[in-house]
C-alpha cells in the first residue's frame, strides 16, 4: 500500500513540533520556582521601557495600526499585571487538597501549545501565550499574522535569548518564520491544543483541527448609559475605552445605547471629550469608506481619524478623537450595528429600559454573541436585568468598557488577551482564558467513610413535591 506524500508545510510543522516536544521534556522536570523565574524572567524583561518601546514601535510601523504608546502600554502595564494575578495559582504537581472530599488534584501540561497571535496584538499576545504556556510546562509554537511576523519575530526571539539566558532550551518557544493559513492550520492539527486568537475564520479553523481548542469571539461591545450617572465622567470613560490603540480590541465601544432624556446633553459631552458627530450624509460616506463587499476594510482598522476622513472624502477637525453616528436599528442592514475595529462609534436612544435591552441582544445576535456589553448606571436592578437577560459573558458596570473588558486593577475579571464568548460565539468557555485553562488535571479520589443518604436527604426541600408524582410501570 502506498504512503500518503507528505507537504513540505507538513514536513516542517514535523521538524518544529519534534523539537517543542524534545524541549518541553526537559521543562516537565522543572519545579514551580523554575518555571516561574522563566515566566517572570519573560514578563520583567520584556516590559523594560526602552525594549517594550522599540516593540512597540516596530509592531505599529509593520502593522500601520493603533497606537504606539498602547502597544507599549501592553508590555509595561497589562503584562506585568497579568503575572500578578497567574504567579499565585499552582500549575506544577499538586495543586490543590480537598481533605472533606477526599481529593487531590494534580496538573499536567497539555505539551505542545499552536498559539495563534494576531496582527492587531502581535506584540503582547506572544508573550501572554508564552508566559502562561510556560508556567504550566508547555512548549509553545506561534503561528504569526503574515502583516505583523516581523515584530512577532522579534518577540519571540527575545523570549528565546531569555530562556538560553537562564539555560532553558530555547526551543521551548518558537515561532513559525514564513506564516501562512496552510501552516497555521496544520500547526494545529499537529499540535496537542490550540490557543486561537486572530480573525473568525482561524478560530473556526482552530475548532475544525481534530485537536483541543481554546477559542475566542467576534466583539462588539454595546453600552447602555442611563439617567443616573454623571454624563461627562461617563463620556470621557466611554472616549478612553474606544480610542485605546485606536479601537484595534475587541473590547472596544462599539455602540452606545443612551436613554432618550439625556440623549442630547450626552452627546454634547461627547463632543467636549473629542467626538465628531457625523451628518446623515457624512455617515452614508463613512458606510461606502469602512466596508467594502461587505467586509471592514483595512485601511480603517485600528487608524486615525484623520486617514479614515480622508478615505471618506470628510473634512474633520485635527483635534477630533473619534467620529460619532447616529443610528436606529441593528443587522445586515444597519452595518454600523456591528463590529468596526476603528474609530466610529454608533450612537443609539432607547425610552424604556426593555428597549435598552432588546437593542443591545439585537447588536450582539447580528455581531458579537456572548462576547461582552455594558452599561453605565447606578440602579443595581437595571444591572442584574441586563446580565440576565443578554447572552454575553461579561457585563461592564461604570468602566471604560475597552480597557475593563479584558480584566483591569479596578475590577475582578481575569487579566487576560483571550476572551471566551462561550456556545453563544462558538467558544468552549464564557470567561477570560487565564492560567487554568493552560493545563490538564489528575484526580486521586481517596475512599470516604461515608454511605448514601435516604430519599428524603438526597432530594431535600424538594422531596414532597417530586414523590407525590405517581408513575408505575407498564404491565
């Protein structure tokens, strides 16, 4: 019988897997103070100013998108942050004792890690996949955007100096030299699990590998912002989150949804925090510029006001931050109801509160299911209504929702640069990817001297109510 021939794209995910493999056998060895001085030693020394500037620099140079002084921000700021919170949680042998339940778990690492970094955080995400893959004895293999290898590159070669540094074997972490779709997708097939951020069509494929896969969803964040909150503060929270590394995140405000007596006074306060709202007209200009055959077009992803303008054929003031359209309804049809990755926002009025929410389910059911909404209130009851009554994975109460959304200092999420949108965007979990879902676990479940309970205990409560029901058996 004939051997099926092997690609060459085959061939050489082959030689880098056999490498992470023989590499990662080494770090199964390592304790957890060896793996987190790696870790630690990765994160300290790639949040230096000058090396997270040059980084920086070179990915919005490459990438011709967002902002260098967000990028750098990453590094500095969200990283170092993102090791505090991981640096506690045990990822080497036992890592937790449950004396009442007889249970002892245990973690293992997955082996080899496909991280799929994406242009638009080309220069963190390496690192975030590096560090948590490492921490619980992985080798990770990035799969770069073809527009952003250079600067994913660079990174990871940095991340290789410090392991040789520490006398680790570099191959640890590698990074795939001439990306491609091809080998991205046969970087997951060969590998033992999948860490899928980039574009919809990759996490799809990611899912598709025959491997595990950790997924991530489409955002498209809608904020509701109601009568009770202070309206300058909140504009200038709603501004900071959509213009972080020019609205290049997924966390980024998307639409806002902003009840009708204040609609006006609001969008003054926009104005005062760098809006330009844009005409009817403008807004149609604006529509034929952004998408094109359906799809945003590149070059308004992550860009400044000034060159979306000019794509646009508009005249805006230099010291505009973003631009501001009106709409009424979401789907196909109301394109500016979905994602934009740039720096429109779409402004919305609702009257009633029921109204607020079904206009954020039908922003998210056209563009972002499960991924993320907000709102800016005071009222506890209109919070807990729109959790329960939206299919997202986060809500976001008084924050800049582009900057909270992804775990901050100021709030409880997992800092994190993966974010599950759960069975409602075709994810397998509803939280920030953090630590935890780096690594597989043992459980020694020891006997218990303990025995079953009567009907009574085991349906407690419940137990009149279910065993008045009279079903007998058929003759």
């Amino acid at each position: 019988m004939e051997k099926t021939p092997v690609s060459a794209e085959s061939a050489h995910i082959a030689e880098l897997v056999a490498k992470a493999r023989t590499a990662q056998a080494v770090l199964n060895t390592y304790t957890q103070e060896q793996v987190d001085i790696l870790a630690g030693a990765i994160v300290y020394t790639l949040s230096r100013p000058e090396l997270a500037s040059q980084i920086a620099n070179m990915a919005f140079e490459e990438t011709n998108m967002g902002l260098a002084e967000s990028k750098r921000a990453k590094l500095t700021h969200k990283m170092p942050a993102i090791f505090y919170d991981i640096r506690k949680e045990k990822t080497v042998g036992v890592i937790d004792t449950d004396e009442e339940n007889g249970i002892i778990t245990i973690a293992k690492p997955y082996g080899v890690i496909a991280a799929l970094i994406p242009s638009t955080n080309c220069e963190a995400t390496p690192i975030f996949k590096a560090t948590l893959g490492i921490r619980a004895r992985n080798a990770v293999i990035c799969a770069p955007h073809p527009a952003s290898k250079k600067t994913t590159l660079f990174v990871v070669d940095i991340i290789r100096k410090v392991l040789r540094e520490l006398n680790a074997p570099e191959d640890i972490v590698q990074c795939i030299t001439a990306p491609s779709r091809t080998l991205a997708a046969e970087l997951m097939a060969q590998c033992d699990v999948a860490m899928a951020t980039g574009s919809g069509d990759m996490v799809k494929a990611a899912y598709s590998s025959g491997k595990p896969a950790y997924g991530v969803g489409v955002g498209n964040a809608a904020v509701i912002i109601d009568e009770t909150v202070n309206l300058a503060e909140t504009a200038d929270k709603i501004r900071i989150g959509k213009t972080g590394d020019n609205a290049s995140g997924c966390s980024a405000e998307n639409s806002i949804i902003v009840q009708a007596s204040i609609y006006d006074a609001f969008m003054d306060e926009l104005k005062a925090a760098g809006a330009y709202i844009a005409t009817a007209e403008e807004k149609a200009r604006l529509q034929a510029a952004i998408w094109e055959d359906g799809h945003i077009s590149r070059k308004v992803v992550a860009r400044p006001v000034s060159e979306i303008a000019a794509l646009a054929g508009l005249n805006i003031p230099s010291d505009r931050k973003f631009i501001v359209v009106e709409e009424t309804g979401a789907g196909p049809q109301h394109p500016f109801s979905g994602e934009k990755l740039s720096l429109v926002l779409t402004a919305y009025k609702y009257d009633s509160f029921d109204d607020a929410i079904a206009l954020v389910n039908a922003i998210t059911d056209y563009s972002g299911s499960g991924h993320s909404c907000g709102i800016h209130s005071t009222n506890d009851e209109r919070i807990l209504r729109l959790a329960l009554e939206t299919n997202t994975s986060r809500v976001i109460v008084r924050q800049s929702h582009g900057v909270a959304n992804s775990g901050s200092w100021t709030n409880g999420l997992a800092k994190t640069f993966s974010l599950g949108c759960g069975s409602w965007g075709g994810n397998s979990v509803s939280e920030n990817v953090t630590q935890k879902h780096y690594y597989n676990t043992t459980r020694i479940a020891a006997p218990l001297d303990r025995s079953a309970p009567d009907e009574a205990t085991i349906y407690g409560p419940l137990f009149d109510k279910i065993s008045a029901v009279r079903i007998e058996a058929a003759a």
